[in-house]
C-alpha cells in the first residue's frame, strides 16, 4: 500500500467514523436489541452494545460474517443505504 493511499491520518479516522456510523445502522436494522448481536456474532454483551450505540465497529470476523450471511450488508456497510 502506497503512502499516500491515505493522505493524512484524518482521511483513516473520517472513515473509520464513517464505518462505525454504517455498522450500527446494519446492527439496528438487522436485529432485535445488543443482546441479539452478541449471540449471532459470539461476541461479548458490552461489544455487541458498542457496535448497537456506535461507539466502535467489528474486527473483520464480524464484517465478513455479515456479508455472507444477510443480504443488506454489503449495502450498507459500502455505502449504499446508510
């Protein structure tokens, strides 16, 4: 990856932002509550509130689970409906 794939670190965190933003919207529209979450994905009740509240997105286990297994994902994680 070159340099200036990402021109400053600002440009990585405005994404990031973004991506956290896209992941609690699939998350709400795609389940029940945070308690739903964490038993689909196998992960902790305070992860799976994270990701619900938007204060942090999934490692890739999570993402690439999420695209093979409900169709909206991609969508929206990619910018389509979120």
């Amino acid at each position: 990856m070159s340099s200036g794939t990402f021109s400053t670190k600002r440009d990585a965190t405005t994404y990031r932002q973004m991506f956290t933003h896209r992941w609690s919207a699939f998350v709400r529209e795609n389940f029940e509550g945070p308690e739903h979450v964490a038993f689909v994905f196998r992960v902790d009740n305070k992860t799976a509130r994270n990701w619900w509240d938007g204060i942090n997105a999934p490692s890739g286990f999570a993402v690439a689970y999420a695209i093979q297994n409900f169709p909206a994902a991609q969508d929206t994680l990619c910018g389509g409906a979120a």
